[in-house]
C-alpha cells in the first residue's frame, strides 16, 4: 500500500479529522437546523473557517465571491450556533448542525431552499 492509499485509508477508516480539501482549499458545508432537520444553507469552509467554528462554535466560511472569511450573522446577528458536526467518509464535505438565531437566508428566508423547480419554473415551497 503506498502512502496515498494509506492517507486515504486512515482518513475513510480511521478516527483522525483529516479534512480533505478541493484544490481551492475549501470543503462543502452542509447547514441544517439541529431541531426540525431542515437544510438551511450550502457554502465552504477553508482550514481557517473550519478551526474558527470549531473553536468558537459559531459557524464561519469561506467567502469564494469576495475571497475572504466570513462568520455567518456577522452584520445581521442572524449566527449559527453549532451544536454538532458531522464528517462524511472522506471528509471532503461537513454537515453543521445549528441553532440558528434568525433567517438562514440572505434574502431573509429561513432556508435558502425556498423554492422547487417545477418543470422550467421555480415555484416557491409552502409547508
């Protein structure tokens, strides 16, 4: 086995968080509310993104538009408290459970999934 495989093996099999950057050197993040399970939001995480949440249990991310860290309710107080995060099998993509303190969305929705297509149209998602 050479050291790729091994590498991949630990980081699949093993109990290391190894996170597994794109070569953007960002990982998916997956936003769902701890509570009703809703998805909330989809953005990227760099390494410094991912140890300031974990260390301050407030979610934060990788801005890819404006290249630059982010924490989440930074100027609307609409934070994400992280109450738990989970790890898929390579660990290229991250699930944040939160507590969030407001609307998820930008545009002000809870979820930014707030619409479904519906043939050629977005129809918005009642509940």
């Amino acid at each position: 086995m050479n050291s790729s495989d091994s590498t991949n093996a630990k980081r699949e099999t093993g109990s290391e968080f190894m996170p597994k950057f794109d070569d953007k050197g960002l990982v998916t993040a997956i936003v769902v509310d701890v509570d009703s399970l809703e998805i909330l939001m989809v953005a990227h995480m760099n390494a410094e993104a991912v140890e300031a949440t974990r260390s301050s249990n407030i979610a934060h991310f990788y801005s890819r538009s404006r290249q630059t860290l982010w924490k989440k309710g930074e100027t609307s107080g609409n934070i994400l408290t992280v109450v738990e995060i989970l790890v898929d099998c390579d660990q290229d993509a991250l699930v944040l459970k939160v507590k969030p303190a407001g609307p998820a969305c930008h545009t002000g929705e809870t979820s930014c999934f707030y619409r479904r297509l519906s043939g050629e149209v977005l129809v918005r998602v009642t509940s």
